[in-house]
C-alpha cells in the first residue's frame, strides 16, 4: 500500500466520522426539535448513500456502532452494571 492510498483511507475514515458527528449532533442538538433531528440525520445518511455508495454507508454504521459501543461501556461503568444489560435496557423492547 502506497502513502498515497493511506491517505485516501485516512481522508474516508475522517469523512465518515465527520458525517456520524453531524449525525448525532443532529438529532442531540438544541436548535431542533426531535422530529427534525431525526429528518435530518436521515438525510446525511442519504447524503452518504448518494455521494459515496453503499460501502461508505456501512462504514458510517460501524462507526456509529463504535462510538455508541464506547458511551454504553462508560456509562454502564459508571452505573456499576454491565454493558450488555445497559444495551438490553437501551434496545431491547
């Protein structure tokens, strides 16, 4: 692998955290409603689709699982459980 192509990787993968921040921040921030985070995390996660195919979207989605992974883990430590029973109560109905 070229120091090109390493480029090129590290280039996506900053992308693609780029666009999980603008993700979550959409749907977190203050300035919108609930619905309209949500519309709008839709949307950048169309925007990748449309820009950057499928591959590019699934690569969001493992970042995204990643940090989640890592506020679960933080969390639950500091709750004293553990983190699969923290996932369970977060996504399981």
């Amino acid at each position: 692998m070229g120091a090109g192509e390493f480029d090129h990787i590290q280039d996506s993968r900053s992308l693609v955290r780029h666009r999980v921040y603008e993700a979550v921040s959409a749907v977190v921030s203050d300035d919108h409603n609930y619905e309209r985070g949500i519309e709008a995390a839709r949307a950048i996660a169309h925007g990748v689709l449309a820009e950057s195919g499928p591959d590019a979207l699934a690569e969001m989605v493992v970042e995204l699982s990643s940090k989640l992974a890592d506020a679960v883990e933080h969390i639950a430590a500091k709750q004293g459980i553990a983190a699969p029973d923290l996932a369970d109560l977060l996504f399981v109905d």
